[in-house]
C-alpha cells in the first residue's frame, strides 16, 4: 500500500456570475514512503491547489486522497506545509512562529519550547531565537517557514513554491539543506511533495516529476529521474531531462 | 500695580483647579469606559463579519447605516430615552452620554475589525489551519494581534473625536429642565453660558493638557507596541532608535497611510447592494437566513417595546397623549412644513463649508506634503487634536459680532467637523503621487497651473474623495452644533436640519419630530453616499488610479 494516494481527484471552483471552472481534473497518483516528489506545470495549472488537496486545508469537489489508506477529510496530522511567501506571523518571535508547528501537539510547554529551540540550532538560526520575522532576510525567514514544518516530525513534507521567492544563491543553499535532511535517516522529512514551476529544480531535486498541464490541470506525464546523489545541476543528462520535460509543457 | 490688579483673578482661578479636576476626571471616566464598551462590542464584530460570508452580508450593511446616522443627531433621541427609562435621574444622562461616545467609537472599531481580519494574508490563513491552531488558537495568535495596529490607531482617532462629543453631552436642556453631569463639557458650556470666559479657557486649556497627556502615555507606547503587529517590513532608518520628533513624524507617516475606512464603507455600500438583490432574485438559502434575521429584528424590537411599555407605561401614554395633542397643535405642522427648506438649507451651508475648506486645505496640503518640516506637523497634529466643540465658545466670541456673524459662525462651525478629514486625507494624497511622475511632468516643460492640472489635481482625486466622504460625515454631525449656538444665555439658530433637531429636542420634547427629522437626515446621507460620493470614487479610481 502506498503511503499517500489520489484516486480521481477533480477540484472546481464555482462563482457567482461564471459557469463553475475546473482547475484539476482526474488526479490519480501514489507516493510512497521515502519519495521525493516534485509537481511541475504552467502557471494557474492547480499544483498549489493540489497541494492544498493533499494537505486537507480544502476538499476535493471530485475522487479522493488516501493517507495510510484511510481518506484525509480534514487537515493531516502527519503532514507539515511551507508557503511560497513564508506564512510567518509577523508579531510572533522566531521561537513563537517555530513552536506554532507543535500548537495541537499534546506535549508540555517545556517539552515544546526544547524541542522548537533544538530545531531552530539545526536550521542554522541559532541566535536569532527572540527575533521577529521582519527582522530577517527572506532565506532566514523561509528557514523558519521549513523549521516551524519540521519541529513535529512530520511523515510529508509539503512545499509550495519554496525556493521561488529567494533570490538564486539562497535558494541553492536551501535546496541542499533540505536534500540533507530528507536524506538524514535520523530526521523528518521521511517524503517530500514539491511544487515547483521551476523544471531545473524539479530535476535537480526529485525521483520523480509529475508534469500537469494547462488549466484543467491534468496529469500529462511521470518522469522518473534516475540520476544518481549528489546531483550535479549542471550534468547534460539532468538537462537532457530538463529539456524533455519542459518540451512536454510548452 | 499691574500684580495688584490681577491678583484677585489669578487667585480666583486657582480656586477653580480642585473643582476643574474632579470634572476631568469625571469626563476622563467617561471616555475610557465608553472605549471600553467599544472594543468589546466592535471586536466580535469585526471578527465574525469578516469570517462568515453571510454574516457580512447583513452585518457591513448594517453598520453602514449605523455609521451614517450622525451621532450627535442621535444623541438627543438616546437622552430622551435614557432619561425616561431612568426617570431623570443622575444615571439616565451618565448612560446617555457614554452611549454617545460609544456610537462615536464602536462602529469605526468594528470597520477596523473587519478589515484587518479580512486583510489577513491567505497563506498566513492557511498556515493556522495548516498547523491546526483551532478556534481559540485563530483567535489568540492570528486575528486578534491582526487587529492590533488599526485598532490602536482608530482606536486614538475615537479617542479624540469622543472629547469631541463628550464635550456637547454633558449638558443637555429639554425643554425647561436642564440634565447635566458633572465634566469638564460641562465646566465649559456652563462658564461659557455664563460670559465667563476666563473660565471657560481655563477649563479648555485642562482638556488640551489631558489630552496630550493621555496620547504622551497611553497612545504613544501603544503605537509603539502596534508596530510589532504590521505586516511591512522595517526600513533601515525607521529600525533605529527613534528620537520623539521622528516618532512623532512616523506616527503622522502612519495616520496618513491609514484610513482606508471609505474604502470598506464603499464595500459595505456594495453589499448593501449586494443584499437588495439578493431579496429581488430568488436565492432560497440566503432568503431564509434574510427572512429568519428579519424575523428575528422584528421579534427583539417587539420585545424592547414591550419592555419599555411595561415599565414606563404611564410615561409611554402620557407622551401618546402629548403627541396626539401636539398633531393637533399648529407648531408641529409649522415645523414639519419647514422640514425641505431646512434640508436644503443644511445642503447649502455644508457645500459652502466644503468649499471654504477646501480653499485652505488644498495649497497647504501640497506645501505640507513636500516642504513642511517635523516641528509643522507636530502643530497640525495638538490643533488638530483639540475638540472642537470646546473652542466654540471662543471662535463665537469673535465671529457673532462681525456682519452677517450668525451666517459666518455657522459655517466657520461646520467646518471644524469637516476640514481635518480633508486636509489630513490631501497630505496623504499628495504623498502618494510617485515622485518619477512629476519629475517627468517636469521634463516635459509642465509647471505651474498646467502642472497642476494634468498631474496635481489628478494624482490627488482619489484622496480627495476619501476626505470628501469623511469630511462631509463630519459636517453632518457638526451642523447639529453649529445651527444651533448656546452662548451667553441666549440662543441664536439658522434654518437647518440641525437647528430643527435641536429645537424637536430641547425646545419641544418631540420624539416624533425628532425622529422624523433623523431618518430624513440618514436617509440624505445615505442617498448623497450612494449617488454621488461612490460614483465618483468609482469613477475616480477608475481613472486617475497610479498602478
């Protein structure tokens, strides 16, 4: 069984003036434990809204989402989230937006505030504990984003768009940080489910990139990506593939 | 010799001090508890319309209306219920002037409410689901500190508009009786009643204190701790310690950037809108919601009613009694046939108040924008903060005796509601013209009145409206004061929708007529907002807006 499943997820939206639009049609995938997974599209193809899909923070109008075999009807317990623009609260210090990731987790205070703090020293924030996110510059800021879905250990990982609004250096930085942990058998994240409309990235990072196309998204194709780690971005076969599937998008 | 002279008057008024002081307190009591009762009335408001796509459709509606009555209109017809609930008594007119300043505050708070939670980013929305923060949690950690920064600016902008109408509340004469409570309103309508002027500006100059007292220590290191709940970042410059001149700077940066109130009134217009089609298009679910509400607004005024029936029913059928005999007597008909003349009188005067506002408002706002310094604004912010009701006495002082005086006192008193709004709204305007636009004007060879013409005038539109909207509230609310002057125990009046409020109230007790001349007040309002204010903003965004 796999560990997370769609089975003809279809999701449209309706407004008041327009005939109902679809923004995902017949969605049926698998993601098994230990997966890295990048969703790759033209822009308004519905990867962000699938993501929230698999998450449970919206329900399919069509099909379902299977977790452990069981369907996700609302928010997964197991699952954690990292935004395109970082989702911090801004009132809240770094440590405050950090143990947010442990809000509906039945453990002490203390127990939250050790585990936050520990999480923020593998990040590499260390220091900046009592700061506010305004304070910090947008690669800091998106390591508190991966800190505050990390520090409950989640099962997936899901990111949204992650990298895209850092400038390159960081964002390259980041990638590998978070290949390492995914690798680190030792550490959360076991899978991770990416959207990305960057297909270098999607090559760069993934087994496998599933490729949507244009509004109604559907699932156009499955690239494996065998290439072995660590990766590197500039190999011919990586853009051999890279070519490949952007060819498939455009 | 000099010394001899002024001793006995400097003495006199150092007695005064002990009396001055408890009155302010009274009146700071006042204040406090009628902001109070604001925040914990407008918050769940705010939150609940804000969140629930139907509530809102009912609730910003209503408020609108709400925010359209002009307060001080409404006070009167709260004083004569007040009063009789309570029998006269000290009490009914305490109730009836914190209820004042609460329909002052509460509305503006709750506008604020909703647009700060409505302006919650998605993500961020999406994240407390995400991370599964619950009810309590949404709450705590994401609303509420969302609130906080337009909840401590509007929250000091209704601080200063209550001493406004504190000020005219704590002395109310009803027919013959007079009910008032001890304040420093009161101080000061009394002193002034009496020709005392010396009183009178002691009296004002303790409100001027305890308002740059109250704003020293309660509104600066709350504005200081709001900062920490906004979403932009830091600039470098601002992230240093700042001294009290830049802070008093950036907080006048951030009361310019803010009022966005007309924006979310327009809204609320346009769900009003919204809600008169849905009642004319068949949409059963939300029907039944509007009918259950309709319902039950009908079941709670019946309940009211009868509340009061049964405990004032003597009360309730001596005043059917009055006004049946009063429908007989000629003075009701008198008056209600002045009711046309009267609008349109209160329209005029309001236009020619507009007008003299402008006239002063627009160069100085163009000068100020871009030339002022820190130590000019700071003047325009204590002037700006005086309530302006309290300076009545003096400005009447000198305008009353000039030729055509009451017709002059009567403008010049309209717009002391009005011009702030303006001018506060034009800075801004002015500010928000990207300077790259009138540079390149420039380089084009455009100066002067073809400047203004083509890029002043334009980029300011938007903002000028804003201030319109507000600024004529205002005046609404201000031609209740202005058409109908107390000074040195006489009464002087023009014809106006405000005077004949005030003489329904005070001269002859008519809730009917009071009433009468309120929906027709509201109800100008309401059309003004409507046909022409949203049309032009419309219009004006639509065109002049800078992408």
């Amino acid at each position: 069984m796999p560990l997370l499943e769609l089975r003809n997820v279809t999701k449209s939206f309706t407004s008041k003036t327009q005939t109902p639009f679809v923004v995902l049609e017949h969605i049926t995938m698998a993601v098994d434990k230990g997966d890295f997974v990048c969703v790759v599209g033209p822009s308004g193809c519905g990867k962000s809204t699938l993501l929230r899909i698999i998450c449970g923070l919206i329900p399919p109008t069509d099909g379902q989402v299977l977790y452990k075999g069981s369907e996700v009807t609302r928010v997964c317990d197991e699952m954690a989230m990292v935004f395109q623009s970082f989702a911090l609260f801004p009132w809240l210090t770094v440590l405050e937006n950090v143990e947010i990731g442990l809000y509906s987790k039945k453990m002490s205070r203390e127990e939250k505030r050790r585990r936050a703090l520990k999480m923020i020293e593998m990040i590499g924030l260390k220091g900046f504990e009592e700061a506010y996110p305004r304070e910090l510059s947008g690669g800091m800021k998106q390591r508190v984003g991966l800190a505050r879905a990390l520090v409950s250990e989640p099962t997936v990982l899901l990111m949204d768009e992650p990298f895209s609004s850092l400038d390159p250096l960081t964002a390259t930085h980041l990638r590998e940080e978070l290949i390492d942990f995914w690798l680190n058998p030792n550490m959360a994240p076991d899978t991770v489910i990416m959207v990305t409309h960057s297909v270098e990235e999607a090559v760069y990072l993934a087994n496998r990139v599933i490729v949507l196309s244009h509004r109604p998204g559907t699932i156009i194709k499955e690239v494996p990506v065998d290439l072995p780690r660590p990766r590197d971005p500039r190999s011919d076969k990586l853009y051999a593939l890279v070519d490949q599937i952007t060819s498939l998008i455009a | 010799m000099w010394v001899c002279v002024m001793q006995p008057q400097v003495e006199g008024l150092l007695n005064e001090v002990p009396l001055l002081l408890s009155n302010l307190s009274y009146s700071l009591l006042r204040q406090f508890a009628a902001l109070l009762l604001s925040y914990l009335f407008a918050i769940p408001y705010g939150i609940v319309a804000a969140r629930s796509r139907r509530a809102e459709s009912v609730m910003l509606p209503i408020l609108d209306i709400l925010q359209s009555v002009p307060i001080l209109g409404f006070f009167p017809v709260a004083v004569l219920f007040f009063i009789a609930v309570f029998g006269g008594s000290r009490l009914g007119v305490e109730l009836a002037a914190v209820f004042l300043i609460f329909t002052s505050q509460a509305w503006n708070l709750a506008f604020s409410t909703y647009e700060s939670v409505s302006a919650i980013p998605n993500e961020l929305f999406e994240a407390s689901k995400a991370f599964r923060l619950g009810r309590v949690g949404r709450i705590m950690k994401l609303y509420l500190p969302s609130c906080v920064p337009k909840l401590v600016y509007n929250g000091m902008m209704s601080w200063a508009g209550g001493w406004y109408f504190l000020v005219a509340a704590e002395i109310i004469t009803i027919g013959s009786e007079e009910f008032k409570v001890p304040g420093i309103g009161s101080y000061i309508a009394e002193a002034t009643y009496s020709g005392n002027l010396s009183h009178a500006l002691l009296g004002l100059g303790a409100l001027i204190f305890s308002v740059v007292i109250v704003d020293l220590l309660l509104w600066a290191p709350l504005r200081d701790y709001a900062e920490r709940f906004r979403y932009e970042a830091f600039t470098a410059q601002e992230a240093r310690q700042p001294t009290l001149y830049q802070r008093s700077l950036k907080w006048f940066g951030k009361r310019l950037k803010k009022p966005s109130l007309p924006t979310v009134r327009l809204r609320a217009l346009e769900k009003t809108k919204e809600i008169i089609s849905i009642v004319y298009t068949p949409m059963p679910k939300v029907k039944t919601t509007l009918k259950f509400i309709r319902i039950l607004l009908i079941i709670s005024i019946a309940a009211l009613i009868s509340l009061i029936l049964l405990y004032q029913y003597e009360a309730v059928v001596k005043s059917v009694n009055r006004f049946m005999e009063l429908l007989k007597e000629p003075q009701f008909f008198i008056e209600l046939s002045l009711l046309p003349q009267a609008l349109l009188a209160s329209i005029a005067r309001l236009g020619l108040a507009y007008a003299a506002s402008l006239a002063w408002t627009l160069p100085l706002a163009a000068w100020l924008a871009w030339r002022a310094r820190t130590a000019t604004f700071s003047l325009l912010d204590v002037l700006a903060s005086i309530p302006a009701t309290a300076l009545f006495p003096l400005i009447i002082n000198v305008t009353i005796h000039l030729p055509y005086g009451l017709f002059l006192t009567s403008i010049i008193l309209t717009m002391t509601g009005m011009q702030w709004y303006i001018l506060f709204n034009l800075i801004g305007g002015f500010r928000s013209i990207p300077s790259d636009i009138i540079e390149a004007a420039r380089s084009f060879g455009l100066r002067g009145l073809s400047l203004w013409r083509r890029v002043m005038l334009p980029g300011v539109m938007p903002a000028l409206i804003t201030g319109s909207i507000t600024g004529w509230g205002g005046g609404w609310n201000a031609l209740i004061v202005s058409e109908y002057i107390n000074y040195g125990g006489e009464t002087y009046t023009v014809l106006g929708l405000g005077s004949m409020l005030d003489r329904a109230a005070y001269e002859l007790g008519n809730l009917t007529l009071l009433l009468i001349i309120l929906v027709t007040m509201t109800s100008t309002i309401v059309l003004m907002n409507r046909v022409i204010w949203r049309r032009a903003y419309h219009y004006v965004l639509h065109r002049y807006r800078f992408e």
